[in-house]
C-alpha cells in the first residue's frame, strides 16, 4: 500500500543572524590580519568556526560580505535612533544619526580600516558598496525625518553619500577617543551640503519660510 503523502511543505530553514554576525566578524578580524586582497571565504569560515559550505551560503564573495557588514552598520545605527524632536534642525538630526554609524565602525576600527583601504584595489566589491551605500544613505535621510523618495529624494541620497563620503576620509586617521576630526569634517560636510540648491530639501518648511 503505497504512503500517504504529507501535503504540508516543508519550510525553508532560516537564516541564522548569529551565523551572520559571526562571518561578519570573522571577515573583519582576517582583512585585519591578511589584508583585504589576500582573504578568502576559507580563512573567514575557519575562523568564524563554521563549515565552508555553511559560510558560502550565507555569503559567497568578499563583495557580499561588504554587503552583510552594511546590513549590520544600518542595524546598529537605527538601534540608536528614536522619534523625531521637532525641535532639533534637520542637519542636527543627520549629524545625529551619521555620528551612531561612525561609531558602529568605531566597534571593528582595524577590520573597517582594512576593507576601506582594500576596496580601492576590488573594484567589484568597491562597485557594490557604493551601490548598497544608496540604501544606508536613504535610511539616514528618513530616520531625520527627510524624505528620500521621488527625483528630489535621489538627489538627497547622492548628496548624503558625498557627505559620509568626506566624514570617512576624516574618521580612516582620526585616534581620537571622540571622534573629534570625523565630527568636525561630518559638520563641514554638512554645513556644504545645505548651500546647494537641491539640498533646499533638508531644511522644514518653516526654515526654508524663514
């Protein structure tokens, strides 16, 4: 008599967020200590303490796991960021938030440093950060309360990747246990940013009224 067949489907197994972070920090502390050029999803695995397979899975190329630490950046600044205090100015409110994700990086400095200064010589990984970084950006905009849709909004995104653009230049050489040089170039940054036209946007009503 043949079985009956069970019509339930079987569920995919879920992704570990564990696992993830692991990777993630298996993958910083080897760029650390081989270089960004030399690492391979082998020595993260082996160092994360996870099978290759299990590892690839999750991510495959030194591009995805530029990828996966984006993922936990944005995690880490939005833990920080609570309801809008209509008080606050917006460029207040983006220096706010930029600063929560500068001192997420601050947490895994020399592994940071490493895939910053590896990207210069991995053009796809690079080409995949900043395309990701699209994403981070749109965050930080509405976590301040500006919008990052419509043509405007596109205009925003690109406009706060050049602001974080100038704050990593200052954070990659600032020791300082405050961070003082990456908020100083955060706050020029910005400062810039709100002279040009198409940053009119980051401004309330109210202000721009004013």
């Amino acid at each position: 008599m043949a079985k009956k067949t069970s019509n339930k489907a079987s569920k995919p197994a879920a992704t570990s967020a564990t696992d993830i972070d692991r990777i993630v920090d298996a993958g910083l502390a080897e760029a650390g200590a081989a270089g960004w050029r030399n690492l391979s999803m082998n020595a993260v695995a082996a160092r994360a303490g996870l099978s290759l397979g299990a590892v690839l899975g999750l991510v495959p190329t030194r591009a995805h796991l530029v990828a996966r630490l984006f993922d936990r950046l944005d995690q880490r600044m939005l833990a920080g960021v609570k309801a809008l205090d209509e008080a606050d100015s917006v460029r207040d409110r983006l220096f706010d938030v930029a600063m929560k994700r500068f001192d997420a990086m601050n947490a895994d400095r020399e592994g940071m440093r490493a895939v910053i200064s590896g990207l210069r010589f991995d053009p796809p990984a690079a080409a995949l950060a900043l395309c990701r970084a699209d994403r981070s950006a749109a965050t930080m905009l509405a976590a301040a309360g500006v919008s990052p849709d419509g043509l405007l909004g596109c205009a925003r995104i690109q406009g706060m990747k050049v602001v974080l653009l100038c704050a990593l230049r200052a954070w990659v050489d600032d020791d300082s246990a405050d961070l003082a040089k990456t908020m100083a170039a955060l706050d020029r940054a910005l400062e810039r940013a709100e002279r040009i036209a198409s940053f009119r946007g980051f401004r309330r009503p109210a202000e721009e009224a004013a």
